[in-house]
C-alpha cells in the first residue's frame, strides 16, 4: 500500500513549474477584471 505521507515529504516541484510562477508574478497581465474596468472607466467618460 502507498504511504501518502510518505511520499509527500520526497516530493519536490519541477523547477520549470517554479520558473513558470515567477514569471507569472513578475509581469504584469491583464485580466479580466482589468478589461471589465476599463470598459466601465470608458462608459464613464463617454456617457454612455
């Protein structure tokens, strides 16, 4: 039988997981939340 604790602790990340997160937090994206705002922040200002 597998000891999932066991093998919990041997685990360790892939190095380009770690590499992809940083580059993830590093730049910054555009989300959907930033597009809905900026929609709004135009509507505002046109009058729409």
């Amino acid at each position: 039988m597998i000891n999932f604790e066991e093998e919990l602790k041997k685990f360790q990340p892939s190095l380009e997981v770690e590499e992809v997160e940083e580059a993830v937090y590093n730049h910054d994206l555009t989300d959907m939340t930033d597009l809905l705002q900026a929609m709004f922040k135009e509507d505002r200002n046109t009058g729409v």
